[in-house]
C-alpha cells in the first residue's frame, strides 16, 4: 500500500529538526533518599556512557528551573501492557554498575512511601529543557540482582490525564490560527 502525503505532512517533514541527539533520563525521588545532610536529594540518571546536565522543569520538585547533572547508566522499559479498566504498566529496568542505587533503595526500605520515577527526554540542541515529558511514574514490585533493579512502573493518574498536557495559547505559540 503506497504511503498517502498531504500538505500538512510535508509541512511538519519540512520543518522537523532532525539535526541532534535525543536523551532519555530518568529521575527517582523517595523521602529515604537523603544526602550527607539528611536532606532529601533525587537520583538522576541519564542513558548515556557520560554524564550530562539539563535543565529541570518549572514547578519541579527538586532544582526547579535549575540545570543539574545526570549519572550516565543504562536502563530500559518494555512498552506498556494495555487491559481495559487498568492503567498501563511496564517493567523498567535500571543498569547499577556503582551499586549507588541499591544503597539508596535500602536505606528507603524504613518509609512507607512511594519510589516515584519521572521520565523526561531532552534534546542535545536545547538541554536547558525537557523536550519530551516529565512523566510521572510509580516504581512498585521492586527486585534487585547483581546487576541492577527492576520494578513495574504505573502511571498513577491516568485516568485524570490530560492528552495533550500542554496549554497551546496565541500568546505563546503566535504561528497558531485562531
């Protein structure tokens, strides 16, 4: 089947920057992750082989606004399972070659609360922001081996979700079409 192209879609090829690196970076945040301080701190990891600095969200948790740096670490996710009156959960599995992270996790184990796990993606082009997310995750059913953790992450609100999550406005955006 021939692949059908209208304006809009040479448009948006015409106008896509293709020109630079994308990267995935994952950030966990739990009250037993604390500094030399007792000051709770986030874990920030970058799927890379070096460490790199982005620039965090307006209205983030921890250095808002802020650029920061991010550990280099391999990690992956399987694509979300799908079942009808659940919300979409994968298994995310993060690489500790350090064993930081495991120190980290077993200090946690003395608060009840949840691993959260925000997932953005960033642009080599334009790292003072993210260009993709944050998408906040959950990090349950967590297990650990001689290589790295794994846990299954759910997006706890997605039913309340808002598609897309960005408000497009005139003032922000001028090129739209009222």
């Amino acid at each position: 089947m021939a692949a059908t192209f209208t304006d809009a879609w040479a448009e948006g090829e015409a106008n896509c920057v293709t020109a630079g690196e994308q990267y995935i970076t994952v950030e966990m945040q739990h009250p037993g992750f604390v500094d030399a301080a007792n000051q709770p701190i986030p874990l920030r990891y970058v799927l890379d082989v070096v460490a790199r600095s982005f620039g965090i969200e307006e209205g983030a948790a921890f250095d808002a606004e802020a650029i920061v740096a991010f550990t280099p670490a391999g990690f992956e996710c399987e694509h979300p399972t799908m079942a009808e009156g659940r919300p979409p959960v994968a298994r995310l599995r993060v690489d500790d070659v350090s064993g930081e992270l495991v120190i980290y996790l077993d200090n946690a184990k003395a608060f009840r609360a949840d691993l959260k796990v925000i997932i953005r993606g960033y642009r080599s082009d334009y790292p003072a922001a993210p260009s993709y997310g944050p998408i906040e995750l959950v990090l349950t059913d967590i297990t650990k081996d001689s290589t790295g953790v794994e846990g299954t992450a759910t997006i706890v609100d997605f039913g309340e979700r808002k598609v897309p999550s960005r408000v497009y406005t005139l003032e922000d955006y001028p090129g739209l079409v009222p």
